[in-house]
C-alpha cells in the first residue's frame, strides 16, 4: 500500500515536561511494527486517553504521540493469517494509544494479538460507545457474578457514575436485574442516571467516610468504584459478608488507607479490574456477553465528535465534566 498521508491528534513535548496537541498529518510509514494495519472509523475518549493527550510520562513515555486507547475499523493489509483486508475489528488496551500510536489517527498498525473481530451484534460504532470503558464495566459485572452476588442480594454502589465506565456499569447492572445505587457529584444528572436504570442516586460525599472506622454499616452486596481514596475505602468498610468490590479507577486518589477487617470479618473481596491486558480468551468471552446478555440500549448515552472537536472533550474529561461516553468519528 502506498504510503499514505493520514489526519492524527498529535502531542508533543516542546520544552521538557511542556506539552502541546495539535491536528497534524502523519505516513502511514511512521506507525509501528505490526502485522494488521486498519483503517480507524472509530474511536472513543478514556480518562487515559486525555492524560496522555495533556502529557504523562507514567502513560506515554515518549512523544509526539498520537493518544487513543480504543479503535474500530476495517482491515486494510493483513500479514497475519487470522485477518484478512475488509475484516471488521476493534481494539481496545494493550499498548494501543500509550506508546502505540493510537486510534486518535485514522490508522493504526498493531499485532494481530490485540486485535478482536467485531461481534456479530455490535455495529463498529457501537463498540466504541462501549469501548474500553465498556469492556472495563463488563469486567465488574464478571467479577460480581463469579462472586456468586444476585440481585436479591442487595444493593450494588457504582462511583463515579455519570463517567465512562460508571454510566456503563449502571446501564449493564440494571438491564441484568440488580438494583443499582449510583454516587454522584452532579446531582443535576439524576434524569441521565435514571434512564440508565439506577434506582437511586447518591451525592458522593454520603460515601466518603473519614472517621477511620475500621468498619461501617453494611450497605453494598458490591461494589464498582472508579474513583479510589477515601471513597474507595468507604466502599470496602461498608460492603456485606462476602461481597465484592471492583476497583477500577483513581480520578480521585490513587491511595488507599484500610484495616485488614473488612477481609478477615467480613470476607470482603477487592477484585482488581485490568482492561489492558486482559487475556484474549476472556476478552473475547466479554465482547461476547456485551453484545448479547448484557446488551443495553447504546444510543443515549454516547455523543459523536469528530477530531476537530476532540480538545475541548479532553478538557471535560481532565475537569471530571464528561457525562456518559464521546466516541470520535475519524472522517467526519
Ligand atoms: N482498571 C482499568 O482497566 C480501567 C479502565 C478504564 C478506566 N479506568 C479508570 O477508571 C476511572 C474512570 O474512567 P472513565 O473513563 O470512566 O472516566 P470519566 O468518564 O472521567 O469518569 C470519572 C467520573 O468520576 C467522577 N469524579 C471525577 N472527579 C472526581 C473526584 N475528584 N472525586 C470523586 N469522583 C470524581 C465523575 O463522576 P460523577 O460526577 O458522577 O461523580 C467523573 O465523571 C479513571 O481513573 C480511569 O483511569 C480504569
């Protein structure tokens, strides 16, 4: 294939620790190794994807980078013997948008390993509506259900809840029977948060105790906590016998300050959430169950922007101001 000029969301560093994005032309000569090259139709904004737009040496070691966790596309060339051109796929994880160059571009050149073919029910843009934060919910709701939780076993707290993952684990929890309690900064979104079927909503400072109690009433059967910290600890202290809670995520603190009771009283699991790396024969069996089980209605939860309009949706996620999911539309 010729080597073709393509549209990125470029960031560079200026001066050290200085960082600038910009639109930009990339060659398709210039993405890394891989054996699947594919053109991306689609793409989807992460909390990730926005600090390695704004410059995270922990994220992106080296720039100019083109961020973008999560693609769909079509299969352009293929050296792999598992895709052909025309096949329609997704990525999410992996390298993909850290050091990769990412689906903030329309093409992305990776290993064949990473790459899903799209399930048979979703459309590509509908699985970037999902996306990693999707793919990240559909991992709670695995890790709850191996736990054994059923719905009658009370109520499931989901954090951070009008976000990406949060407004997803509410829409899955709910449409599979359980009773979902949605903790929010913006009460405001209390009509968002009840399309999505959660049955009550909570301002976040009523799960976030400072007391240092080791233990706390028992309120959750599980737990999906995006936020981490104080919040996070909460979480564990006020979880039932034998209940489980997935952490997922740290946009408020990356600490976690606990006593070992809520483990050895209560038999309280944390069950550590990994989108990226995630095992390709368990990454496809929860493709599988969002595309059909767990299913939700996609279309009110998504707005679609093209690359143009992705800066200022960058700033929204940094400002923890996004609501629901923003896919981006590579050729708009
Ligand atoms: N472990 C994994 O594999 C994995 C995968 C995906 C994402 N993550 C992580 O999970 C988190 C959520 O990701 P996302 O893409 O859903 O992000 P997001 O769309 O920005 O959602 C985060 C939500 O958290 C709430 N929030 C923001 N700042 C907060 C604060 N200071 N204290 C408490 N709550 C706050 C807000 O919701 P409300 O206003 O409704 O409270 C915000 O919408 C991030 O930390 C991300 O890095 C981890």
């Amino acid at each position: 294939m010729e080597d073709l000029l393509f549209r990125a969301l470029i960031v560079e560093e200026y001066e050290p620790n200085k960082f600038r994005r910009f639109l930009g032309t990339k060659r398709l000569s210039e993405l890394p190794e891989g054996n699947v090259l594919i053109k991306v139709l689609y793409s989807s904004l992460n909390y990730k994807d926005a600090l390695s737009a704004r410059g995270h040496k922990g994220i992106t070691r080296k720039y100019p980078h083109t961020p973008g966790i999560d693609a769909s596309g079509i299969v352009v060339e293929s050296n792999s013997e598992k895709f052909n051109p025309g096949d329609e796929v997704l990525v999410t994880g992996y390298d993909l948008g850290m050091n990769t160059s990412g689906g903030f571009g329309q093409y992305i050149r990776v290993p064949d390993s990473w790459v899903v073919p799209l399930p048979k029910n979703l459309t590509l843009l509908e699985s970037m509506v999902y996306g990693t934060a999707g793919f990240t919910a559909g991992l709670c709701v695995f890790e709850i259900q191996r736990k054994g939780i059923e719905p009658n076993d009370g109520k499931i707290l989901v954090t951070g809840a009008t976000g990406g993952v949060g407004s997803l684990a509410i829409a899955i929890l709910s449409k599979i029977g359980y009773y979902v309690v949605a903790s929010t900064g913006k009460l405001d979104r209390k009509d968002f948060l009840t399309e999505l079927g959660a049955k009550e909503i909570i301002h976040r400072s009523e799960v976030y105790d400072t007391t240092g109690k080791p233990l706390l009433p028992r309120r959750w059967s599980a737990v999906v906590d995006n936020v981490g910290g104080v919040t996070l600890s909460t979480a564990i202290r006020s979880t039932e016998y034998d209940g489980v809670v997935a952490c997922v995520g740290l946009v408020e603190s990356e600490k976690l300050e606990l006593t070992v009771y809520p483990f050895i009283l209560r038999g309280v699991t944390l069950a550590g959430i990994d989108s990226a790396e995630t095992k390709m024969e368990k990454r496809l069996r929860i493709w599988e169950y969002l595309s059909t089980d767990w299913k939700i209605n996609l279309n009110k939860i998504y707005r679609e922007v093209s690359l143009d309009q992705l800066d200022s949706e960058i700033e929204k996620i940094l400002n923890g101001n996004q609501i629901g999911r923003v896919v981006i539309n590579l050729w708009k």
